[in-house]
C-alpha cells in the first residue's frame, strides 16, 4: 500500500493559506497542490462559467478533465480547466463567459 504524501501546508493538523489567488478580484487563499477549482470549491463558489447560448452557469461536472463545463480564464487566458489547472500565486481567475473570447462571445 502506498503512503500518501501531506501538504506542507497541513503538516501539524495546521490549514495555513500557501499564496493568494483572486477570483473576479476577490482574493482567495489557496494551498500548495490545490487544483483552480479546489481552491474556488473551498471558498464556496460553485459556478464559474456561462454557456454559450443560453447562459446558464456551469461549474465542476465530472472533476477529471473528461468535460468542459469547468472552464475559467486564467491571467487572461480563457478556456482552462479548473479541475487540471494548478492554482499558482497570484493567479487571477477570471468567470468565463461563453467561449471566452470576446470576438466569438454570443
């Protein structure tokens, strides 16, 4: 049986905030090894992203990369999956709405 590694951040039975990261500019705290959208899950945001037609908010579905319903822009690069994007400091994430691009936003 393989043994798990701890984050240094929860070493001593301690949640310390690692870094920042900011959603819409708010500022989250985020630990080392957090996913983008473990981070935004822990801050209680559920919904990051807008469909391309009818608008409707959409967040983490299947949690493995498989879909797309995920997708935020981060430091202005649209279309990333929150659930494989590791969050890094001073990341600014952004709500994606439709495609991500202005030029092809319905």
């Amino acid at each position: 049986m393989r043994r798990r590694r701890t984050p240094r951040a929860l070493v001593g039975g301690r949640a310390e905030a690692a870094f920042t990261v900011t959603f819409d500019g708010r500022p989250l705290s985020a630990l080392d090894g957090q996913s983008v959208a473990a981070v935004l899950w822990s801050a209680g945001i559920l919904t990051w992203r807008t469909t391309r037609n009818a608008g409707a908010p959409r967040g983490v579905f299947c949690g493995m990369g498989s879909c797309f319903d995920c997708l935020v822009t981060v430091n202005g690069r649209p279309n990333r999956r929150a659930c494989l994007t590791p969050a890094r400091p001073g990341d600014a994430v952004t709500t994606q709405e439709g495609t991500g691009r202005a030029d092809l936003a319905v």
